[in-house]
C-alpha cells in the first residue's frame, strides 16, 4: 500500500469540542477537499506537561487536489473560523489542525514540515491514525504507524470517547 490520502489531526480542549468537530467536518464541505473516513474519537490528557483540560482528538482523511502548503493554509483559516487563538505555545485550545501527512509526500520548507515532525512521538496522535492507516509506513521513517505506536514512549493517557460512526449519527453535517 502508499499513502495516497493527507491526513488531518484535530484536537480540542476549550469550548464544546465536539461541536467544534463537527464544525470543522462542515467547513471542509466547502473547501476543496472530500472527508473520505474520520477515525473514533479520543479523550487525551494534554501532552507533556502544558496546561489545561483533557483534549478531544482524531485524526480525518482526506482526499485533495491542494498542495501541501495550500492545504495547512486552509487548515489555519478553519482554526482561525472556530476562533483559534495562539497566546503562548501549547496553551489550550478551542481548534488545532495539523497536517500529519500529505499524500505521501514530504516538505521541508520555513512554513510547514510534512510529514508532521512530532507525529511519530505522540500517542494521542498514532492512535486515531492507527484506526485508518496502521499498517502504511511513515514515509521518512519507513516503519508502519502500528510499528510506531508500539514503540512510542508518550505515556499520555488516551481513552476512546466513541466511534466514527457513533459520532457521525450524533451530528448533522
């Protein structure tokens, strides 16, 4: 198998984050991109030591004709629409999308770096991705997403809120 998809991290711990999911699903309705599968739905303690309530977090996959950079372009615009705000790094958040992968593809410029150069160390993160893609291979590390989870040494507590399917019947996009 290749990564043929890009794959979108969400998490949330400030407001209602579900909600906000499903706002963020309703926005990529209008943007040049298909959700094509959602992961299940987790509940994180945040990561490190940063502050904060727990974390809702899951991983999309999507089908884009966008490049990489146009793509976290976006992705910025819906955190700023769901009234992201940065004060200081790793503080809570009302929406936080990352560009984990990229169809594959790997970029390294002064903007954004693909794949996500902390997604391999994150449990909150490999979960939800293992739920679409464990057995694909990171494509700079070149061990499978399953691989990686088994390995990770985050000891982050990451519990399952619901499924993909639970949530989608839960909403209305």
């Amino acid at each position: 198998m290749s990564l043929n998809h890009s794959y979108i991290g969400f998490g949330a711990n400030l407001g209602e984050p579900e909600r906000t999911f499903a706002d963020v699903l309703r926005l990529m309705e209008d943007a040049p991109v298909t959700v094509r599968r959602i992961s299940n739905l987790y509940r994180t303690t945040p990561w490190g030591s940063a502050p904060g309530p727990d974390y809702l977090n899951a991983v999309v996959e999507l089908d884009t004709t966008l490049s990489a950079l146009k793509l976290f372009e976006l992705l910025q615009s819906i955190e700023k629409t769901c009234g992201r705000e940065r004060p200081y790094p790793n503080a809570p958040r009302v929406c936080d999308l990352d560009l984990l992968l990229h169809r594959g593809e790997i970029v390294s410029t002064e903007e954004l770096i693909v794949p996500h150069s902390r997604l391999h160390l994150r449990r909150f993160v490999l979960i939800p991705l293992c739920d679409l893609i464990a057995e694909e291979k990171h494509p700079t590390l070149n061990v499978s997403f399953q691989e990686l989870l088994a390995t990770v040494q985050d000891g982050g507590d990451v519990r399952l809120i619901c499924s993909a399917e639970e949530f989608y019947s839960g909403i209305s996009l």
